[in-house]
C-alpha cells in the first residue's frame, strides 16, 4: 500500500501567519489520509519578497491560503496561482465583506493589526505571567486573584488548559488533588474566581498515566497507575467538585481548545452552582 502523496500548502501573510495556519489546521482534519507540508511564508509585505513566495509555489506547487491587506501584493500572488492554475484563496475575505456590510464601514487595511501591543495584549502577558507562577499548586495564598482556578487529579490536563486560557487574557490557576493530601484550605474559601473542577475516564487516565511513568522510565506498575485505585481517585474528586458545588468538565473526548472552550462557557454564564459538562 503506497502511502498519500504530499499536499504542499503555501500559507502566506503579511504578519506572523499564525491565523492561516489556525484555519489551515481546522481544515485539514476533516480530510482523512491527507499528508500536508505547510510552507509559512511569514510578514510579506514587499514586492521582492512576495517574488520569492511565488518562486516557491512554482517549486512545490499547492494551495495557497493567504493574507494580505496590500492590494498590488494581493494582485500579483492571485495572477501567479491563476497561471500556474492553483488555488489562491484570501482566508479574511468573506469575514471581513460581511462584518463590513453589517456595520456599514470598511476595514482597516494594515498588516498584522490584531498584533498591535494594546490594552489586551498586556493582560494576556500579565494572565500569563500569574499562570505559570500558580501552576499545580504553588502561591496558594492569592488564589483569590485568579479568574479561573482549575482542579483535578494528576494527568487531566490541568496544566495546558490554564496555559491555554491565559493566552487568552485570563489568570488560571491550577490545583492538584493528591491521594492522601487535603487539598488547601484557600481553595474552599474563594469568593472571586470561577473554580472548574476537570474529571476523566479512569481507563483513559491510566494510559495517559503509562505514558507518563514510561516516558519518565520510572518504575511502571504502582498505585498511580492501579485500575482500582485510580478509579477511587476519580470518584473522590467527583464527589469533592460536587460538595463544593464547582461546574465539573469531562475532559476524556475534548482537546484543550475544546476544554478551554467549556470552562469560558461557565465562566461567561456565571455558572459555579455545580451544573456538570460530560459532553
């Protein structure tokens, strides 16, 4: 059985290209047995180097997902795909055309302008700044501070989806909950941040957990990796979430993206009355 042939992908921007590869990413896994080389040709934004971009669809020739508010450098790339008959596709564009007609305005056409060093853009440097200072544990005693504090055993991907949402502009805390160890006394007396509790499958957990112990060449077969004893785990964390009256989130099936998506919806609902999410 030969394996696919290679989709090379030109992804091309007059800023970093980190939103082309964002849509190309969602695209691309809707296509099973796809194997695609992505060129990134990043902050285009000259004629000499828009040349080069060319000179290199015409070597791996491919789609080409590009955006750039430049209208001679818009024009020149779209005439170059169409005489080498590929596919040039302005990823903004039916966004922007409709946004436009709604609000009866145009656009600003400047590169790279959702990366200009505004009021938002500090927050997401401060959110993660407290993030890592308060990942699995630490600085118990100004949780108060946080937006968001996430809770769960080891391996419920605690960690990425703070960091996750700090990139987002939110403070997130994460607090572990160890067999054998009272979780802190701060965690129980917070009035400010929404507290989401992350629950898994046990059988899940245990291969997440495998993986771990053999990556790290620890000794394999042990308690945090024991069918019953991970199941009690679980079970006890559920049971404290459900006390506390936290929003719990089933993280076994979602991606980070997808579990930082469900922890913003508790978030923006004002939903800490214990209402679970096993989606």
């Amino acid at each position: 059985m030969t394996s696919a042939p290679i989709l090379h992908l030109h992804l091309v921007s007059d800023a970093t290209g980190e939103t082309n590869h964002q849509i190309a990413r969602a695209c691309l896994v809707q296509f099973d047995g796809v194997r695609a080389k992505e060129h990134v040709w990043s902050l285009v934004r000259t004629r000499s180097y828009l040349d080069k971009v060319i000179a290199g669809v015409e070597a791996h020739p491919g789609p080409v997902l590009f955006t750039l508010v430049d209208p001679e450098l818009r024009r020149r790339l779209e005439d170059a795909c169409r005489r080498l008959e590929l596919p040039c596709i302005a990823v903004l564009d039916p966004i922007l055309s409709a946004l436009g007609a709604h609000l009866g305005v145009q656009s600003h056409g400047r590169p790279g302008r959702q990366h200009e060093m505004d009021a938002a853009y500090f927050r997401r440097i401060e959110a993660m700044d407290f993030t890592l200072a308060h990942d699995d544990g630490q600085l118990v005693h100004d949780l108060e501070e946080a937006d968001i504090v996430v809770v769960g055993v080891s391996r419920t991907s605690k960690t990425p989806t703070s960091l996750y949402l700090a990139n987002r502009g939110f403070k997130t805390a994460n607090v572990p909950l160890v067999p054998g160890i009272d979780p802190p006394e701060e965690l129980f007396r917070l009035d400010r941040p929404l507290v989401v509790g992350l629950t898994t499958d046990p059988t899940r957990l245990i291969q997440v957990r495998r993986n771990r112990v053999l990556m790290l060449k620890q000794r394999e077969e042990t308690d945090y990796v024991a069918l019953e004893v991970v199941r009690k785990e679980v079970t006890d964390a559920r049971r404290l979430f459900e006390r506390q009256g936290w929003p719990v989130i089933d993280v076994t099936r979602r991606s980070i993206e997808e579990t930082a998506a469900a922890v913003l919806q508790h978030l923006g609902n004002g939903n800490s009355d214990g209402d679970s999410d096993n989606g």
